[in-house]
C-alpha cells in the first residue's frame, strides 16, 4: 500500500472504531502531516487530550484541538483525496 492508501484506510478504520489498528497505519508514517494530523484525532478519540494536543502540534493543526473528531476525520479523507 502507498502512504496515501495506509492513511485513507486508517480514517477509514477510524470511522468504523477499529482504532488500534488506525493508530497502527497513523504511527506507520510518522513525521507526515496528514499522518500527524490523524494521529492526533485518533488520541482525541481516546480521550488522550494530553497526547493529543501533541501531535496536533507537530502537524501544525493546533487550531483544531477543539473540532469534532468526525469533522476532522472527514477532512482528513479529503486532503487525502484531493
């Protein structure tokens, strides 16, 4: 699979609450944007605002700490899509 694919199967895992296995793909491509990005919302989702508000950070999306998890996954798909 390209990065491209792992990180739309993991909004895709995400969407579905298989979450480990999202958190798998996001930790897989590291150091990526996107993959930031996803990675902090898969924490917000657990509830890990602390680890969250981190990656968030590291992608440069600390703006959207306080965004609804769908939403952001939702954006997420199509960045990746575009």
């Amino acid at each position: 699979m390209t990065k491209i694919e792992d990180l739309l199967r993991g909004v895709e895992l995400a969407i579905a609450g298989s979450w480990d296995e999202a958190h798998e793909l996001a930790q897989r491509h590291e150091g990526d944007t996107t993959a930031d990005w996803l990675h902090a919302v898969l924490h917000k989702i657990e509830g890990d605002a602390g680890n969250a508000r981190y990656w968030y950070r590291c992608c440069g999306k600390l703006d959207r700490v306080g965004d609804e998890a769908a939403a952001e996954l939702a954006a997420i798909k199509e960045s990746l899509d575009g």
